[in-house]
C-alpha cells in the first residue's frame, strides 16, 4: 500500500465516519424521545385505574382494573427500559405484546363486568378503560416500531469500524504508524547498500585470535633471528 492508498482510505474513512457518527447521533435522540414516550404512554394504564378507583368507593370492577393495571404497567415499564435503553430487540417485542394482551384481557372482561355505581348514576369503568387502552394501544404500537428501527440502525453501527467514537482522530493515528512503517525508496536502498557493506567488512576482518597468533609468531622468529 502506496501512500495515495493512504489518503484515498483515510478520506473514504472520514466520510464513512461522519455519515456513521449522523446516525448515532439520530439514535441517541430517537432513544431519548422513546423513553419519554414510553413512559406517558404506559403511565395511563395505572393513573387511569386509580382515578376510577377513587370515583367508585373501591367498586369490584375497579379493583379488578387497578391490580391488572398495575401488573401491566410494571412488566411495561422494565420491558420498555430494556428495549429502549439497553437496546435489546426481544424486549421491544414484548412490550407490544404485554400492550395486546392487556388489552385482550379487557375486551374479554367487560363482557362480564357489572358496572360500578358512582356517587349518584352507574359508570361502565370496563367498558370506558377498554376504548382509551385501545388509543393507547395504537400509540404503543407505533413506539415500538420506531423502537425496533432505531435498534436495527444502532446494531448495524455497532458491528462498524470506529464505533461508538467514529473519530477521524482514532483513524489518523492508525495511518500515522502505517505511513511511519513505509520508508522512502532511497532510504531502503541506503540501508540495503550499508548491509552489505558492513557484511563485506565482516568477511574480510580476521578474528582476533588470529591476528594476535601471528604477531606473536613475528616476535619469536625476531627473537631467534637476533
């Protein structure tokens, strides 16, 4: 790899990460507004039962809507927090469904319900909670689909090069040390050349042992000759 290689990755991965880094950015505000979302949409199933609940004097019906309320709204709730924060696509699931079964529940129910007497006429708490879950069911619905798309974008960026930061800065300390590693043409060769002459110079230098050897034979053949 060239160093025009270099530059075309490096300014194909600076777009790459800015249009990943948009997306992000888009999820993190997706994220927020489902959480908000979440929590007006599924807070009306217990507020709603507690307000008839105080209308009726603690009528049977009421009682009934105020325990599945509440049981609705917890499994609601932590499902929800999973789903939207924790980015986990089964519990996104679950909430629609915890939504339809809740909302099956009452359909079968007021079937059998007695009505309640408030203070002064009888009110249908069943019948009345059963249409305003059934809005609520609508709005639901449309949360978790916008859930599921987010998490879907959000999982793709996961698995990207450069997650969570997709910063250029990351990206340009990485081609540094590649450029670092890639040495100038005339630079290779200098070192080459000085290789093999360090090499030569190895195989024409004696070993020490040798050169002493010799001069000490020179100064014996001296001795004798004087």
């Amino acid at each position: 790899m060239d160093r025009s290689d270099i530059y075309r990755n490096q300014e194909a991965k600076a777009k790459e990460y800015a249009h990943n880094r948009t997306l992000l950015n888009k999820c993190s505000k997706t994220y927020k507004g489902l959480i908000i979302a979440y929590l007006f949409a599924l807070t009306f199933f217990p507020l709603l039962s507690f307000f008839l609940m105080l209308g009726s004097v603690f009528a049977e019906d009421t009682i009934f809507l105020t325990f599945e309320s509440f049981i609705v709204y917890s499994l609601s709730i932590y499902c929800a927090w999973q789903a939207a924060y924790r980015k986990r696509d089964l519990f996104v699931i679950f909430v629609g469904i915890t939504a339809v079964v809740n909302q099956l529940i009452l359909g079968v129910f007021r079937h059998y319900a007695k009505g309640e007497y408030l203070k002064y006429f009888k009110f249908d708490s069943i019948g009345y909670t059963f249409k305003i879950h059934l809005f609520l069911l609508a709005v639901i619905l449309v949360i978790v689909v916008i859930n599921m798309a987010a998490n879907i974008v959000y999982h793709r960026l996961e698995e990207a090069d450069g997650f969570p930061h997709f910063s250029e800065r990351f990206y340009d300390q990485d081609m540094d040390r590649k450029q670092a590693a890639i040495k100038d043409p005339y630079q290779t060769e200098f070192e080459r050349l000085k290789k093999s002459a360090s090499d030569s110079m190895s195989e024409l230098t004696a070993p020490d042992d040798e050169i002493d050897e010799y001069i000490d034979d020179y100064r014996n053949n001296f001795m004798d000759d004087v």
